[in-house]
C-alpha cells in the first residue's frame, strides 16, 4: 500500500452493514472449530501484515493529528503499529502453550503473599530485560485468587478451543478510539483470542482516513471473515448497536457516549435509569478514560533530577497533544516540599522549550477555553499546555471529569514521605473521577525509607494501572498487563469502564497491572546506584530520536528476532 491510497472515508450503508455482519457470524463459527496451532498462524500472519504496513499506518495516523512533521512523529509508531503487531504474537504464544496442555502464565514469576497473587509479565525473557532494562510489570489479582487458580483459569475463552461451534460469541460491535490508533484493532484482537467473538471495528471520524490501512494491516483476519472495518458517523452506529445480529458492544469514549448507548439521552435516559432499564439488552464493555493522577513523593532530588522528572511530567501531559483518556491531569505535589517550587519552575521551562503543538482532537479547544474560564486568573497558557493552579475554595470541575486536553492542574497536599503519599493516596481514589491509571515519582531512596508502607499503599490504589516512577500509559504498551479500569463499575455507575483488554496471558479475575520504572535515566542511573541501562524513553515530548526509535520498535514488534532488537538500541540511546 501507498500513502497515497490511504483515503476512504465513505460510509458504509446499512445493507453493507448487514453484509458484513453475516459475514462475520460465518467466521466466527468457523473460528470456533479451529484448533489452537491453527489460530496461533493465523495470529502471526497478522502480525506480519501490521509490521509490513507500519509505515503507511504511522503517516496515516500523523495526517489524521495534524503532527509537526518530525517533531512528534514518533507517537504514532509506538502507539499504532509498534504497539500493535507484538500483541498478535503474544496471543499466539499463549494459544500454543495451551496446545501443549499447559497455561498461559507458565514460566512466568508467580508470588504469593498477604492474600494476593501478582504474575509478572514483565521481563519474561532476555530480550525483555534488555529492552526495558530496569521495568518490571506485575499484574495484580483480585484479593483470594491463588497461584493455582490463576493458572488453571488462564486462557479464557481460548481453553474451549475446537470443542463445537456453539463455543462462538458470535459478532460483537468494536467503537473505536479516535485518539490512539492501536486501539480498536486490539480491541478486536482481544474479542477473537479471548471470547471467541469476531468484530466489526466502526471507526471514530478522526481516524476515517485509516480504513484502507486497517483493511491492508489486518488483511488475514479479515480473510477468515473474523474482522471487518467500516466508517460511519453516529447514525451507523446506532444501527450496528440495535442490529439483532451484535450481541455484545465495546467502547472506547466517554462516560457520556456510554450512558447515551446504554440509557439514551434526555428524559428517555432519566426514565431508563429509573427504571434499571437499558436500551439495550447486550453485553457492553468499556474502557473510559477519567482524571488520572501524578503523585510527586517529595526529596532530597539533584537539579538533573528536577530536570528529567519535569520532562517526565510533561510528557504525562502533552503526549498526543493531551488527548488520552490515561493523560495525567491532577499533580498532587506536597506543600511541605522544599524543592516544589524548584520543580515547578522546572516544568514551566520544560513546557516553554518543547516544540509548540496545537489541539487536533475534536472540542479540545473548547475544553481549554472552558477551563480558563472556570478558573480565570488560576489559569495561566504555558507554551501548549494550560497550567491550573488549585485552592482549597477552587471549583472542582478540574478533579470532576477529564478535559482531554493540555490541561493540567496542580494541587498541593500536606506531608512528607509516607504521610504525603498517605494523603494523595486517599485524595486520588476519593476526590478524582475514573480508575483508569495513576502515576507516581519517588525516589528510590524514599521508597527504600517507608518500606513496607510503600508497598501497602501502592495497593491502596484503586486504579487498573499503576506507574512507579514511569507514566501508567505505558501499560497500554505492554501486552502482558491488563488495560482497563480497577474492577468494581457498574452499567448505572460506569466510571472509567468495566472490563478489559490487551492481556495477552489471557489471565482472569485481575485487579490491576503495577509497572515500576527507574527514577534514573542511563548514564545518571550508574552513579546514583540504579544499576540500568535506560535511557530518556523514546516516548517523552522531549526525545530526539523518537521517530527512528518507533521505526526499529515496530520492525521488531513483527519479527521479535536479536537483528530487530539491536537496531532499537543506536536511536533509543541518542535519545
């Protein structure tokens, strides 16, 4: 494919629709009988197709966002075909395992210890560890499951493989992201490798441009009659949501598309609610997005300290012009920390540096101006990113519901240490709308201070994803984590979702994914005693090198091979 093919934005009309959907009911039938080696090929053969077109599908994806050409053109590869293609190989690993009678987790670090069982996913191997020297990703499960449990119920819907075609979910209703362009092929993935359910992708209207790219990445699924990719606007959606032939709807949006969906809008939605009666009687699930935190455990940090974490904060931030439902929104930072105002200033001069980058999502601007204008002089525009300064007598509507847009608050809270983190703790999980992900920064020295309290307290954290010094979002790019909400939503109180997805250990009954990062970037991290090798990550606002470092991560998310992987290391060390 060229980039000048990728231009289809025709809607597709109703009797296309239905098309497509007896298409799929077919393929998923079919899938339902396949054996395990056979969907594990089928799995791999996408993931080659996706590495081949990578390239088209980034430019695409920068086109449809309006990227500074070369500034920020690294997002787009790692979130789109870089996150996207190593996903199919690890569900295939995980079906082959189960061909051979064992679980998805096994050979996987399993812990046990004070009531929960936590499967690290993150190093598996030795390629793993090079790449994200110095990460370590656990996936966290609901308190009571044990070791054997989780072994024993790994795998989903994939352990019912080949058994009779009634083992099908039939067709499901993929509304996609308009924000992030992995979103809505994994979304898919997951429906096929975890329910047995094949997917017709409705995209967003940002990303109709992508059709063409989608068809051509996901060629072999598409084959088998097990995806299909359609534009439309919200009157194709409503169809497909009421059409007899979707038995199941996932979202990835707003609280209010959702409640629109399920309860309609309006008076109809009041009665609805009342009621308990949904519009629709079909299984939905979400992934939400919400006001995510980044709690700054104050200490004693070096200038170069105050400098990288303020980068880091900015990229929480700024990444994808601020428009992503895991976009850090609330800084909790402690009134009582000597260094606040240095830090700061520090990410005021981080903001002022960076190359300017306009609002592309639709309504964004609106979301700023509307920010600045429940906050007036609390508001100040630093370079592309609107700073709120909050007080005890601020208007919530910062901690109420997220802008997705450059806008970040800042709030102070009393405390050192693990008081501090106490009370942001507390503040994050009671004050803050969604549970979708929270980032902490603390020092190793400070971790090492409050010992097991840390650990208690890192647990108290009522999110799905959990950053230890790196941004939550980066579990959107590991596969083995699981993506979504903390646990516990309902239909009539949504929060950020219900539900989740990527997991491609197919682990059941998670309650969150907790990635720990180093505090320190290559070289600084050998002087300072955190014996790593990673540098500035690829992914900050302020890398230099993203683009050729996105380019060499998908090349190496379609063939894991040691060639692949050493070619990441000349840019992402350039930083």
């Amino acid at each position: 494919m060229t980039a000048e093919a990728v231009y289809d934005m025709k809607a597709a009309t109703t009797d296309e629709l239905d098309v497509a959907i007896a298409e799929l009911a077919t393929g998923a039938a079919t899938w339902a009988e396949l054996d395990l080696q056979t969907r594990a090929d089928l799995l791999r053969a996408t993931q080659a197709t996706i590495a081949a077109n990578a390239g088209v599908w980034a430019g695409a994806a920068a086109t449809a966002k309006q990227v500074p050409s070369g500034a920020y053109e690294g997002e787009e590869w790692m979130s789109g075909p870089a996150a996207t293609a190593p996903m199919f190989g690890e569900y295939a690993i995980s079906l082959e395992k189960l061909a051979k009678g064992k679980s998805p987790i096994d050979g996987l670090k399993i812990t046990e210890g004070a009531g929960r069982t936590k499967v690290r996913v993150l190093p598996e191997d030795l390629k793993d560890t090079l790449l994200f020297n110095g990460f370590v990703a656990e996936v966290w499960l609901q308190p009571g499951v044990t070791a054997e449990q989780a072994k024993a119920s790994a795998g989903l819907g994939a352990r019912v493989a080949g058994e009779a075609p009634e083992n099908t979910h039939g067709v499901g209703l993929v509304l996609g992201a308009g924000n992030i362009s992995a979103i809505a092929p994994l979304d898919a993935a997951y429906e096929l490798v975890a329910f047995n359910r094949a997917s017709i992708i409705k995209l967003n209207p940002t990303f109709q441009h992508l059709k063409p790219v989608y068809d051509a990445a996901l060629a072999p699924l598409i084959a088998a009659d097990l995806v299909r990719v359609v534009n439309g606007g919200a009157e194709a959606g409503s169809y497909l949501v009421g059409h007899p032939g979707i038995n199941h709807v996932h979202i990835t949006g707003s609280a209010r598309t959702h409640d629109a969906i399920v309860w309609g809008v309006g008076k109809d939605a009041e009665k609805n609610r009342k009621a308990g009666a949904p519009k629709i009687a079909k299984e939905i699930t979400s992934e939400l997005g919400g006001v995510s935190p980044i709690i700054v455990v104050p200490g004693k940090w070096a200038k170069s300290d105050l400098v990288y974490q303020a980068e880091h904060v900015v990229t929480q931030r700024l990444h994808n012009a601020g428009h992503n439902c895991i976009g850090g929104q609330a800084l909790l930072i402690s009134s009582d920390w000597e260094q606040k105002d240095a830090f700061l200033e520090a990410i005021r001069t981080v903001l002022g540096e960076i190359t300017p980058r306009a609002p592309w999502y639709p309504n964004a601007q609106a979301s700023i101006d509307r920010a600045k204008a429940t906050y007036g002089d609390a508001a100040e525009q630093v370079g592309s990113c609107t700073i709120v300064t909050m007080g005890a007598d601020s208007p919530t509507e910062l901690y109420d519901g997220e802008y997705f847009a450059a806008v970040l608050g800042i709030t102070e809270l009393p405390g050192l240490g693990a008081e501090f983190l106490a009370n942001a703790v507390e503040f994050s999980n009671d004050r803050l709308d969604g549970t979708l992900g929270g980032s902490m920064i603390v020092h190793p020295r400070d971790i090492k201070k409050m010992g097991a309290r840390f650990d208690e307290l890192v647990a108290d954290l009522r999110y799905g994803a959990v950053g230890i010094n790196v941004w939550s979002g980066i579990a959107f790019l590991l596969g083995g984590a699981t993506w979504g909400a903390y646990p516990g939503h309902t239909l009539e109180q949504v929060g950020s979702g219900i539900g989740v997805v990527h997991n491609t250990h197919l682990i059941a009954d998670s309650e969150k994914t907790v990635v720990r990062g180093p505090f320190h970037p290559f070289p600084t991290s050998y002087f300072k005693g955190e014996f790593t090798m990673a540098p500035t990550m690829p992914w900050f606002v302020t890398a230099k090198t993203a683009a050729k470092s996105g380019k060499a991560l998908a090349a190496y998310g379609g063939k894991r091979s040691w060639g692949n992987l050493l070619k990441i290391f000349p840019p992402a060390l350039r930083g």
